[in-house]
C-alpha cells in the first residue's frame, strides 16, 4: 500500500516508511525484524527489488549489524558503491560495512542484493569508538520541494540550506 503510494509520487515520503514485523532467515537461524521501505526516488520500489530499512529486534544481529539496508545493486552504481567504501576502509576513513548477498523474499528468489549497515551506537562501538555524535544533513525539506515541483528543486537551494543535524541526539538530549 505504501508502495503504491510512492509509486504515484515518486517520491517515498516519510508518511510511507512505516515498519512492518517479519522474519529473517539466513543459515540455520531466523531472527525477527521489523521492516520498511527504504531510498528516496522511486528507483528503489518501483521494480520488484525493492529496497528495505531492516531493524532486527530483541537484541539480535545480522552479519554483526542490528540496522541495515539492502537494496539493488543499481541504485547505488552497482560496483562503484563497493569501490568507493573499499578506498575510504584502506584510507582509514570511518565508513559503514557494504556488501553483496543473495535475497530470498516471500519465497522468490531476487537475486543479489547491496547491504549497508545503518549508522547506530553500534557502528561507533564495533568501531571502538567512543559514544559521539553522529552529524547529518536534514534532507526533509529537499525531498518536500521535490515533491512539490515534479522531482526538481526549482530555484530554492534546499540542500545548501539544509540543516544540521544530530543522527543519535537521542544519546545526547539532556536529562531535566
């Protein structure tokens, strides 16, 4: 339902990325997850490879990751995505895991799939990286003024004006 909502936009809002439970099976084990749709532009749901947010619950892992995405390789360059994440590793430039698996969904066979860890306290704790902020750019407004006008964004800078954000500020509220 959200799919097709997003299919009539374009656009995947934030109205549309809603978890939903389900199951993940990878070897002998099965996990519980919650899961969305995930990617922006409709290159990420308008195929059947559609792309995915994956929360595993109960204090459970994939590949050493609690978040993650999986997507077509196509929508992040297939093997230039990989590249670019392999030379930022061998800089030594903080970077999340990204890899390639084979996807089973619902019983059908999709063929590879790009994996991205999500960044969490996880990925700083794996990292042994102290607890820190995590910045990023609010791309909210960007994605309401594309929507707005046909995918574009007009005259309006809005990704020069985007604001700052704190990814993890829920770490860092302070307690009152």
């Amino acid at each position: 339902k959200k799919r097709r909502a997003s299919l009539k936009t374009g656009i995947l809002l934030d109205s549309n990325k809603i978890f939903v439970p389900g199951k993940l099976a990878f070897g002998s084990k099965t996990i519980d997850i919650k899961a969305r749709l995930k990617g922006d532009q409709s290159d990420h749901f308008s195929t059947m490879k559609w792309s995915f947010r994956i929360q595993c619950t109960g204090g459970e892992q994939w590949n050493n990751m609690q978040e993650f995405s999986i997507q077509s390789p196509n929508t992040r360059g297939n093997l230039l995505e990989w590249i670019f994440h392999k030379t930022l590793e061998k800089q030594d430039i903080l970077t999340p895991r990204y890899g390639f698996v084979n996807l089973v969904f619902n019983n059908k066979n999709l063929g590879v799939y790009a994996y991205e860890e999500h960044f969490s306290n996880d990925f700083l704790n794996d990292r042994n990286l102290p607890l820190s902020p995590i910045m990023q750019f609010d791309e909210r407004k960007m994605w309401e003024v594309r929507n707005a006008n046909n995918g574009k964004d007009g005259d309006f800078p809005v990704f020069e004006n985007a604001e700052i954000t704190c990814y993890n500020r829920k770490e860092f509220k302070s307690k009152k």
